[in-house]
C-alpha cells in the first residue's frame, strides 16, 4: 500500500514540472484546477481551485488521490468523484501544512472513501 501523502509510482511529476494551472479531472468529470502543489515526501498534495463548481471550494487532495498527469493535456486525474471531493473537509489555508491534526482529519476522511492507494 502507497502512502496517501505520497505519489504513486505511476502519477509521480517530472522533474521541474508545475502542476499550477492544470485541470484536475475526477473520475465523473472536470472539478478545477491546481492553485497550488507541494512535492515534499510524505505530505505530497495539491490544493484545488473548485471555481464555480462548488461556489469557489478549495479542497486539498493528497498526492495518494492522483492516478496520472498528462503533461500534455495540462491535467491532473484523481480516483475520487465529484461527490467524493465535494463533501471533503473544509479547506483552512492557516492549518493546511502545518497542524498535524488538520492533515490526519483530511488522511481520515480520503482512506474512509475506499479509493485504492
């Protein structure tokens, strides 16, 4: 079992590539896109955009959710569902790197979802 924090060996960014700006696709459909990205080994995630889709959401999605990038097509797939990123926690931009107990209720609730890591 991979990391939730980590990236699979199959969705890992290419040196020097900045996921910033890509779409993110969920396995229903479109859902934003990455305003932000950190790489770092054990707390890898992206935090997205969810624009209108869900009245401006920023939701942070561990680098474990992420299936593949396509550096051509400019997008990021997760194997969530619209719903599925949708009901996730609150975004809190304050707690979102730091506070280790934001990042094991966001760990909690991706591993509850029964999504292959």
């Amino acid at each position: 079992m991979t990391n939730l924090w980590d990236y699979r060996p199959t969705a890992r960014p290419g040196v020097g590539l900045d996921l910033v700006g890509f779409d993110v696709e969920a396995t229903d459909g479109k859902i934003g896109s990455v305003d932000e990205e950190t790489t770092e080994v054990g707390s890898a995630h992206i935090v997205v955009d969810t624009g209108f889709w869900i009245f401006g959401k920023h939701v942070v999605l561990p680098a474990g959710t992420i299936q593949r990038i396509d550096p051509q097509e400019r997008k990021v797939y997760v194997v969530l569902t619209k719903d599925q990123i949708k009901d996730s926690p609150e975004y809190d931009k304050d707690k979102h790197r730091g506070d280790a107990n934001y990042r094991t209720e966001l760990g909690e609730y991706y591993r509850g979802q029964n999504i292959a890591i």
